[in-house]
C-alpha cells in the first residue's frame, strides 16, 4: 500500500513537474490618424467701406492706424506651420456707375498687427511698415523663404493678427485721393481681396 500511495505521489508531482503553464497572447492593434488642419478664418473687418464724403476726406484719406473699423481681424489654426499670401483681384477698383472710370488698387495699403501670442508671433512678416496693395500675391506671413521663421502651428487663438488698411493718405506714393485730380472720377469703386493659407 506505501509503495502505491507511493507511486501516486510520485506520479502526481511530475505532472507537476512537467506540465507546462498555458500563456494566452492577443493582438491590440492602435492606430493614429493625423489630419492636417488648416483653416483660416476672418473673425471680423470682413467688409471694409471707405466712404469719401468731405474735402478734408479726399485730402487726407482713412486709416486702420486711427480708426479700428479699417482693420481685419484674422485666425489660423494649423497643424503645421504655414505661409499667408494677400493680393487683389485685379490692377484697379471696378466701378459700379461707369465702366470707363478708374482708380488704381495701389491706392489702397496695409500693414500686419499681430495680436495672438508672443511666443507664435512670425519673425518674417509685413509689420510696421506700408505697403501697397497689388494683384500679385506677396507673403505677408513668409514661412517658406526661410522654414521656421513664419506661421507656428497653433490654435486659432494662438495664431491671430489684424490687418490694418489705409486709402488715399498723404503717406501712399499715389498721393491721396484729392492730389490725383480729374484722373479720379466719383464713383462707387470695389475690389476683392484675396487672402490664401499655405501650408
């Protein structure tokens, strides 16, 4: 009887002995999207109206330096960092009253105020000085002539800036509206700008 109670212990401790542990192993596969987000958008100044209705109005011109209603307010949120291009549609204003009248777009400047945060303001961007408004398009946030130096990725309220818009002052090489004479006939002139993220 010991040599069998005997046996059956021994058989049972190499079952322990030898068995093997069971591992079970599954697979979590984790993946990761990334988008690009790139918006821009005008948040106010979406529509700028110059309205001439004096002598000293035609003598002096308007400007976003004094007044806050000739300002653009913009924001970009971007994943990356990017570029923004600003240029008008054409060389002129187009009149509404008389197709024959003209009135140059170099008429009409800006100038870049940057109000997001500090730590993403450009360091190549147009602010400060004035410049004319063109149908070519000019980087005003410049992030490819030096990679770095433009747009940082960033939230829309990290990443905003006004753009200040003055016509007919004394300041524009044109002169103001006054100086360039019959050359400027009354007329209700417009012109669209354009204003183009790249990334």
């Amino acid at each position: 009887m010991r040599k069998l109670v005997l046996g059956a212990a021994m058989l049972l401790f190499a079952q322990f002995g030898f068995g093997q542990a069971v591992n079970e192993s599954a697979i979590i596969p984790v993946s990761v999207t990334l988008n690009a987000v790139s918006r821009l958008n005008i948040e106010s100044g979406g529509n700028i109206k110059f309205v001439f209705t004096s002598i000293n109005d035609y003598a002096t011109g308007f400007t976003g330096e004094t007044e806050s209603f000739y300002r653009t307010l913009v924001s970009i949120s971007s994943s990356t960092d990017f570029s923004v291009n600003l240029y008008a549609e054409g060389a002129n204003f187009l009149p509404s009253d008389d197709a024959t009248n003209t009135l140059a777009i170099g008429n009409l400047e800006y100038t870049l105020d940057w109000v997001g945060e500090a730590a993403n303001e450009p360091v190549d961007y147009t602010t400060g000085a004035w410049a004319q408004m063109t149908a070519a398009s000019v980087a005003i946030i410049d992030n490819l002539t030096t990679p770095g130096n433009g747009g940082v990725a960033g939230r829309g309220e990290d990443n905003r800036f006004e753009i200040w818009w003055r016509l007919g002052t004394t300041n524009n090489t044109l002169g103001t509206i006054l100086s360039q004479g019959s050359s400027v006939s009354a007329d209700h002139y417009v012109a669209n700008i354009f204003i183009e993220l790249v990334n």
